[in-house]
C-alpha cells in the first residue's frame, strides 16, 4: 500500500472575518482598534486586541483569533498598526494584511 500524505490547509480567519463583515455591513473594524488604543498610537497590541475582538464578539475561538491577529500584524512584532486602515476600505485592508503575512512566511 502506498500512503499520501494529505496536506492541511492552515486555517485564513482573514477569509473568515471579510465573509462575517460581508454580512455585518454596520461593523466598523477601525472603530474597534480606536476604542482600545488608548495612547492613540496607531498600534494596538495583541494581548488588547484579543480582548477587543472578544468584546467585539468576533465568530471566533481562541485559536482562530491568535492566528487572525498574526496575519492581522503581518511582521511578527505582535503589535497590529493600523495607520493604513483610516483612509482604506477595510476589506482591502485586510487583504494586505493576508499579503504581508503571507510574503514574511516565505521568507
């Protein structure tokens, strides 16, 4: 017998988010990131911002969460910046978000 390995496909909670706002059109991300960045620094780290998108009431676990913010921060630092997201559409934020996280794993 030969065996295949099948391949698993990592989870893309940035997939998931853009299909939730799709359907929660009155859902302000930047909104979210304002309210808990209190220093207004632009930049909101991702111990807050689990707890903001918990608050937030997010469709998702802890796991999918951790992962979101990871792709959310794109670069590791565990820090989100959001300067890019108050003058964009927030779905196309999202996908550069998906962009720079994708580009720094291949690195």
């Amino acid at each position: 017998k030969q065996w295949y390995q099948r391949r698993v496909r990592e989870p893309n909670p940035i997939a998931s988010l853009k299909d939730w706002l799709s359907h929660n059109k009155h859902f302000e991300l930047v909104e979210v990131f304002k309210r808990f960045d209190e220093e207004e620094t632009m930049e909101v780290s991702k111990e807050i911002l689990m707890e903001a998108f918990q608050q937030a009431h997010l469709p998702f676990d802890k796991n999918n969460m951790e992962l979101l913010i990871d792709q959310l921060d794109g670069e590791g630092k565990e820090i989100v910046d959001y300067t890019t997201l108050i003058d964009n559409d927030q779905l196309k934020w999202l996908d550069e978000c998906l962009l720079r996280y994708n580009a720094s794993k291949k690195e």
